[in-house]
C-alpha cells in the first residue's frame, strides 16, 4: 500500500544528505545515529535496534514508505524522520532525528516538511473521515531547540504529560483487593483480553486510538517488556479483565540515570470495575514485584489532564513529578 517515498516528499530534503527509507541495509547506521543524538540529548528513551526492528515488521504502516535516513558522502547516517497512522486515525504522529553534529542547518526543517507532505499523502491514501490532515509530534521539555523549531514552523502545544517516580525504598501502601476480584500474571493467554480491556478503557482518553493486533504486538512483543513485572485484575466468577498494569525495564537506563526503575507502559480499568480500588491495588503490586526484581524507583507517564484523576491517585500513591513532556499539533 506504501511505496518508497517520492519525488515530491523528497523534494523538501537536504540535497547535501543521500536520502532513502529506513530499511535493514541501513539498520547499524540508524541505531547508530539516534544512539548519537540520545548520548547528547539524552532523552528519558530512545529506540535501539531491537525497536527498530519491530519497526520494520509492520504491515499497516511500512518503513519502505514512511521514513527516511540521510546519509552523508561517507556513509553515515545523519538524519531521520518517520511517520505513523492508523487508517481510520484523525492525526498522524510524526519523529525524528538529527546528528548533534548537523543540528542548526536546516536539516531539522527539511524533515519537518517531508513529515507534513507525507501526513498529507497518508490522508488522501486513507480516504476516511476526518479529512483534515494533522500531524502530532511529542518532545520532552528540556529538549528547547525542538520546541523552537515546532513553534516556528506553525506547531502549537496541545497537551502536557507528567512523568513520574516513586522510590521503593520507602514502603509500599497497604492496598486490599476488592472481594471477587484477583490478581493474576498476564501471561499470553491474556494477551488478547487485555487488549480488549485497554481499547475499552481508554475510550474517553484524550488523544487514544484503539489498538489493533499490530499495534498491540507493539505492546506485548516490546524488547523491553516484562511480563513478570505485570499483573492482570480479573473478575473471579466471570474471568473478565476488570483492569491491568502492563510494565517494563530499559536495564541499559540505569548507568545513564543513576537508578534502575520499573516503569509501567499502561495502567488501566475499565469502567464497570473503577471505583474499587482496582488502579491502588495494580500499583501497589507493581511496586513490590519492581522491588523484588532489585530495582529502585517505580515510574509512569499520566496526562497532566487525565479525566479518571490519575495524576492525583498516583501522588497519593508516593508518586512525584520529575519531567515534563508536551504534545505539538498542526493541522496542515
């Protein structure tokens, strides 16, 4: 459905840079560069191979016709941009990234014009409602010359998320499970049901789209997701998913941070079930299974205007804001 980026996406590229899409020739020169650019600006994550080769296992949006990689005369890698979308989605979601060494040359505004024009190409191939291409790009806030370049290229600040920590070493709430309710592993028979719980729960959350078996394949088949760090609430008669806590480990993190943390990827109830304490319970459990494991902080990200009230359970909880993320729009 996607074919290698044309001759009019292409045209806004930097012609000091040989430009083609992301692919396994160019894998060690891609991890590379963002390895580079991470070293500099170090980001709280940044992809490594192994994510980038699940990149290059999807179907629904294909890196031969979603990104690119600059190379300069030598060989390497200097910079790259790619864009995702679901079919059916109202924005796409755009990355990218440039050497520190080639920063402040204009690359930066070249690739946010091949996003923009390839946003658009996205939309017309889609051919679905809403019609109205828009591309969302996220940064975190110390990140200043991104936020400089989406400001001046018409981008404007729609959203803020809170990243957050609390520290294990502390103690963990004394939090009861709700009477015919339990929690169990969220081993691979659950993959499925949880998925289903997930798109359920987070319908009324500000920016989220369902996910399909793709896009969740994302979730459970993440290089560094851990299973045994998660848990599943189920309801005991019925064995429905009432809610879940879906968690990983980046061990490579921890000399660059100075703590090793549990993170929890997705944390969410559905609505039926909320109201019984089911998200204390979930937190609480990851705290112990994280402080088993060695490690020393327990970490999320939450929507600063998150609808359930998330942000004031998990400062309930010992949590503690420590970075802050924002989310630019534009409608093109």
């Amino acid at each position: 459905m996607h074919g290698p980026p044309d001759a009019d996406s292409l045209a806004s590229l930097d012609p000091r840079l040989h430009w083609r899409p992301a692919g396994t020739d160019g894998l060690e020169a891609w991890a590379a560069l963002i390895a580079r650019t991470a070293a500099v600006e170090q980001p709280v994550w940044f992809e490594r191979r192994p994510d980038l080769e699940q990149i290059l296992e999807s179907r629904k949006n294909p890196a031969a016709g979603n990104s690119v990689l600059g190379f300069d005369d030598q060989g390497v890698a200097r910079a790259y941009a790619r864009i995702t979308k679901n079919r059916d989605g109202d924005k796409a979601i755009g990355a990218g990234y440039v050497d520190p060494e080639w920063q402040g040359t204009g690359i930066g505004t070249g690739l946010l014009g091949w996003l923009e024009t390839r946003t658009r190409q996205r939309f017309a191939e889609d051919g679905v409602s809403p019609s109205r291409p828009r591309l969302r790009l996220y940064m975190e806030q110390q990140h200043t010359h991104h936020a400089a370049l989406f400001a001046g290229s018409g981008y404007r600040i729609v959203r803020y998320f809170n990243e957050m920590h609390r520290p294990l070493d502390a103690g963990f709430p004394e939090v009861k499970l709700a009477e015919g309710l339990e929690l169990v592993d969220f081993g691979p028979e659950l993959h499925e049901p949880v998925r289903l719980a997930h798109n359920e729960a987070f319908r009324d959350h500000w920016g989220s789209e369902p996910r399909d078996e793709e896009g969740w394949g994302f979730v459970v088949n993440d290089p560094l997701a851990r299973p045994d760090l998660s848990a599943v609430a189920v309801e005991k008669a019925s064995g429905r998913v009432a809610g879940y806590q879906i968690a990983s480990h980046d061990a490579g993190s921890a000399a660059s941070r100075g703590f090793s943390e549990g993170y929890t990827d997705l944390l969410g109830v559905r609505r039926e079930f909320r109201g019984r304490g089911i998200a204390q319970a979930l937190l609480a459990d990851a705290m112990q299974r994280f402080a088993a494991a060695g490690l020393d902080t327990a970490s999320l990200d939450v929507d600063s205007e998150n609808p359930t009230g998330a942000l004031a359970l998990y400062t309930k909880m010992g949590y503690r804001v420590v970075n802050r993320s924002m989310a630019w729009d534009k409608d093109l």
